[in-house]
C-alpha cells in the first residue's frame, strides 16, 4: 500500500503543477501529451487573445477606411462637379479677371472675363440645384428650382442695386424675360422642329396660357408707373409713382406665391405632357435618374458656387461703366442683351436638349417658367429690395422698354397659343430677338447711368 502510494502520489502534484504553469505562464511549456491539457482552456485563451487583435486591427482597419472613404469622396465629387462639364473649362476666366483688375484696372477686359467666368458657374448652379432636388423630393425640388433658377440674375441685380445702378437692374431684368421668351423658346423650337421635321411637336397649352397670362400681368404692373410718368398726371410728382411700384410689387408678390401653390398642388410636374398617361409615365421614368453627388455635397456646392458669383458679380457690375466707354458698347445694351445670356445660358442649354429629346413641355417650363419668375418674383424682389436699402428702385421701365416687353409677350402668347411647334416658329422668335438687340444696341438711355446717386458713405 505505501509502496503504492508513493508512486501515485507524486503524479498528482506533478499534473496540476504543469496545467498551472500552461494557465499561468501562457503555455510556456508545451507538453508532448496533449490530452493532459482540457481543450476548453486551451479555446478560451486563444479566443480571448484573438479576439482582442481583431478588435484592435478592425478598429484601425476602419478608422483608415474611413479616412479613405472621405478622401475618395471628395475627389469624386470635384471630379463630377469640376471637372466632367466641357464648359468648366471657362472658370479659370474668373480669377483671371480678379487679377486683371488688381494689375491693370482695364475694365473692358475685366467686364470680358468675368462675363465668361460667370456662364459655368451658372450652369453648375443649375446641376446642383437638380442633384439637390433629387433628395427633396418635387414640391421642395419646385421651389429650390424657383428660388435658384434665376440665381445669377438676382445676385447681379442686387450688387447694382447697392451701388445705385437701378436702370442696369430694370433693364438686365427685362433683358433676362426677353432672352428666355424670344431666344431660348426660339432656339428650342427651331432644334426640336429640325430634329423631328416630319411631325409637329406639342405641348400643354392651358399651363402654357396660364404661363402668359401672369406675363400680361407683369407688364400691366410696368405700363402704369411708364404711362403715369411720361404724361405728368402723378399726385405728387416723383413720390406716387414710387408708391404705386411698391404696392405693385406687393400684389405681384403675393400672386406669384399663389401660382407657385396652385401649380406644386396641381401636379407633381409643372409641365404634363398631353400624350396621355403612357407617355407620361415613360417620360417619368426616363427622367427619373440617380442622383451622382450626395444630399450635403450638393448643399456644399451650391453655397461655394453662389458665394464665387457673389464674389465675381462685384467686378463684373463695377466694370460695366468703363466698359460701356472703352468698347464703344451702350449700357442698355450690355444690361439687356449681354448680361441675361450670361445669366441663361444654362437655361439655354437645357431647353434646347429636351426639345431634341421631344420633350417639349420641359422647355417650355424652362424658357416660360423662368420668364415669369423674373417678371413676377425678381422684379418685384428688387423694387420691395430697394425700398429696404433706401433706394428708389420702381417699376418705371420706360416706354421703350415696357412696349419692348408688351410686344414680346404678345408674339409669345400667339405662338403657343395652339400648343403645337415647329421649326419656322422657332426661327420666328429668333429672328424677333435679333431685332430686339439692334434696337438696344442704338437706344439711347433717357436716364444716364452716370447721373446714378452717389453711395452711402460708412
């Protein structure tokens, strides 16, 4: 019995010393038997070990893919919103004018490159306007396309407007209605009728007339302020006319918020084609596409864009002056003719590649719509602008100008008024606009720009 004891006993401490030393120190020895060691330890520990370097190369693994992520994406949005757009290739005009300014002072130039800088800043206002509507959905998109369709032309009416140059804002404003009505529809319908020559296009005419019908407005709230002028039957004289702007502008404020209603709870589009509901779902689901940027980058871009055309606007304001002298052009027509082209020309853009697409609503929506934006928002901001800043800004548009306007809205409204088109229209409006330039080009402005008041001193 001893003799047995003493080799057994031995054994037992022998056995729980070993596992002891493989738990406490690691599994420093490595024992030949490996059934003397129970297999849930052995899994326990190399479970716990390797799932604290999991965690720690996953936690790098993501904060590094993170990083990556981000650097990605912000290579990919300037490479979509820079760099994909041929007409980019004019934003490096826009500093260039900012340094022709500060080396050489020649306004004619300045006034040159910062007119061209500006035309793709613009149309990259209109692309991140549309990537941002995607996310809003259309009521939302509707007024984001109302509030920054005519972005450019608001922002340059307002620098002229704080330096006092309130003929340059009536008349880029009213070069802005004439460019969309005559120009723009007018190259949409030639580009459409030569595309689809065998047919003739159509469109919705009600919305169209509805569209025509706030334009007369507009030119009724312009002829009464001209006429009352320009026969001397004021109340008191330079003080009613002024007044009857400022209230004019009112009603005109509050008519346009109640056509923007009528049409966001009309339908969901401004502009339904008139095929019947199979079209329109087809066309729906062609226009329907994915978004290429994200909801906040096109937030961020649209306050870079509209911050680098503030900032260009000044200079291209301050320089129409001297620019006006050295290039022998006329004021008026820089501000009716050159100007609203700047402004349009993503709009220009725009209608002419739907109405080849036989999407002749949507240029229509563009070219109109934008019209009666200026007539029924933009000049009206500006007027009840002005009254804020203190300067006399009116809907006294002349009578050159208002019967320029009158006449314009009345060959527009007989064109569409059969909701059908073709290219002979399209040359017809063109051709009208044609006109229209050489009148400004050898109109003499009654009210001198160099007659403006002098700025407020700070």
């Amino acid at each position: 019995m001893d003799n047995h004891n003493d080799d057994t006993t031995p054994i037992v401490p022998i056995h729980y010393n070993l596992e002891m030393g493989s738990l406490d120190g690691r599994a420093v020895i490595e024992f030949e038997d490996e059934s003397l060691v129970s297999p849930a330890a052995a899994s326990i520990s190399t479970n716990k070990n390797s799932f604290h370097e999991i965690t720690h190369i996953s936690a790098a693994t993501s904060a590094k893919s993170y990083k990556q992520h981000m650097r990605n994406s912000v290579i990919d949005s300037i490479k979509i919103v820079i760099f994909s757009a041929k007409i980019n290739i004019l934003m490096p005009l826009g500093p260039l004018a900012i340094l022709v300014d500060k080396m050489s002072g020649s306004h004619g130039w300045v006034f040159f490159l910062s007119l061209l800088g500006i035309i793709p800043l613009a149309e990259r206002l209109g692309y991140a306007t549309e990537q941002l509507a995607c996310f809003t959905g259309p009521i939302v998109g509707g007024l984001l396309n109302a509030t920054f369709g005519n972005i450019t032309e608001l922002i340059i009416s307002i620098y002229a407007l704080k330096s006092g140059m309130i003929r340059v804002v009536q008349q880029s404003l009213l070069g802005s209605i004439l460019s969309n009505m005559l120009l723009v529809l007018g190259c949409a319908f030639f580009s459409g009728g030569i595309v689809f020559y065998e047919k003739e296009q159509v469109f919705d005419k009600a919305t169209a007339s509805v569209d025509s019908g706030l334009l007369l407005m507009a030119v009724m709230g312009l002829l009464f302020p001209a006429v009352l002028h320009s026969t001397h039957t004021e109340l008191h004289f330079g003080k009613s006319e002024l007044a009857l702007s400022r209230f004019s502008s009112c009603i005109m404020l509050v008519a346009y918020a109640s056509y923007l209603a009528y049409q966001l709870k009309r339908q969901k589009n401004q502009y339904i084609p008139v095929d019947g509901g199979e079209t329109q779902t087809e066309e729906g689901s062609d226009d329907e596409e994915a978004p290429e940027i994200s909801m906040w980058e096109s937030i961020i871009w649209l306050s870079i864009l509209t911050a680098w055309v503030s900032f260009l606007s000044e200079y291209l304001v301050n320089a129409i002056e001297g620019a006006s002298a050295s290039l022998k052009i006329p004021v008026a027509f820089i501000s009716v003719i050159l100007l609203p082209i700047v402004g349009n020309a993503a709009e220009h853009a725009g209608a002419v590649m739907f109405a080849m697409k036989d999407k002749l609503d949507i240029s229509l929506g563009v070219a109109i719509g934008s019209s009666t934006q200026i007539a029924m928002f933009g000049i009206p901001f500006c007027v009840v602008a002005g009254w804020v800043m203190g300067r006399p800004m009116d809907l006294n548009f002349q009578l050159f100008e208002t019967a320029t306007l009158f006449i314009t809205v009345l060959v527009v409204a007989f064109m569409v008024q059969d909701g059908t088109s073709n290219y002979l229209k399209g040359l017809m409006l063109v051709l009208c606009y044609l006109i229209v330039a050489a009148s400004f080009f050898v109109h003499i402005d009654p009210s001198s720009i160099a007659d403006k008041p002098p700025k407020p001193s700070h």
